[in-house]
C-alpha cells in the first residue's frame, strides 16, 4: 500500500470543521508528528510571533463538548506514540484546559519549529491532504454553476479522481452513479461514487 496515501489518510480523518475553517486539534498534531501533545503546544508558547492570531486557537468550553460528543478524538492504533495520545485524550477529556487547534496557516507555521525527517514528510502531508480538499471542494461547487453536459462530466470525473486520492489504496471505485434534477429553475446534483475492497 502507498505511505503517501495512508499518511493523507490519517490527516484527512483527524481535520475537522471548527469556527468555519479546517482545523487540526493538538493532541492529533502530536500524532501525525510522533511527538508529546505538550512539545506541540511549548514550540507554540515559545515562539508566540509565529502564531499570530488565525494560526492557532484555544477551544471553547462549547467546542470542546461539542467535539467529544461528536467523537473527534480519533487515534491511529499504529501510531509510535499510542499509549501516550490515549493518556493524553483521556486526560484532556477530564481537565480543566482546553486543547488548542491549529489552521493550516498554524500547521505551515509549526513545521518551520518542529525539524525532523517525519515532520517534513507529515507536513507535506497535511500540505497535500488540505490542498486536494480545496481542490474538491471548488470542483463540486462548480458542477452545479455549469449548463455544459460535457463540461459537468469533465468536473465530475475529476471530482472522482480527487476522492479517490483520498481514500485508501485497497478501495476501488466499482461504479459511479449521477443524477440531476430540475425543478422550477432549481438544479440538484447527486454524485454517488461506489467503493469495494480489493
């Protein structure tokens, strides 16, 4: 199987949407870079000018509910520091100070402090993962602003051709299905893709 697409794997299933924007929380930063939550957030504490504000947040008491409600908290058991996150979401889970999360802009920003081969590799990583997210996005916003038949095919195929770099090698597209709807100078657009293990 391809590192580089188990690795943006793991960073797309730990972004979540938090105030609007894609965000990373610190203890799964700590796990894409094989290091201690607490080393994350002292490379923040120290170097304060290189996390101005939109790089990195303190949760709300709010956020932090919401996400532990919503089961965000999600750990690669592969991980070279599992027992170590699990501790440290078992103990974030019961304390008083909230986790801190990170933009992209942050994460950009924290791979010029953390210096290693592994915090290379995960940053182009994440760098990758949050770039072909952009990229589906546009792509899917722009097939309904469309009233070309050819081109609509053409977005849609490379909409699927992002998904699947997305996701996991072993799982390959066994059909795809579109449908469109027009009611009343409404257009919907459904784009159902089909997935199987190898």
């Amino acid at each position: 199987m391809n590192k580089k697409k188990l690795t943006l794997n793991k960073v797309e299933e730990k972004i979540i949407i938090l105030r609007n924007q894609q965000i990373i929380l610190d203890v799964h930063v700590a796990s894409l870079y094989g290091v201690e939550t607490k080393r994350i957030n002292e490379a923040v504490k120290k170097n304060p000018d290189k996390f101005p504000k939109g790089y990195v947040f303190e949760l709300t008491t709010k956020e932090w509910r919401e996400i532990k409600r919503n089961g965000n908290l999600i750990i690669d058991s592969n991980s070279s520091n599992y027992k170590e996150l699990v501790e440290n979401i078992d103990r974030l889970k019961h304390s008083s100070s909230l986790p801190k999360a990170f933009t992209e802009k942050g994460l950009y920003m924290l791979a010029t402090i953390l210096k290693s081969e592994k915090a290379t590799q995960t940053t182009i990583s994440i760098i990758e993962t949050f770039t072909q997210l952009r990229e589906l996005s546009r792509t899917l916003h722009a097939i309904p602003e469309t009233n070309d038949t050819g081109c609509q095919k053409i977005l849609i195929q490379k909409g699927n051709e992002l998904l699947s770099e997305l996701f996991d090698d072993n799982m390959h597209i066994s059909g795809t299905e579109t449908t469109v709807e027009l009611n009343f100078a409404v257009m919907k657009l459904k784009h159902t893709i089909k997935r199987q293990k190898d």
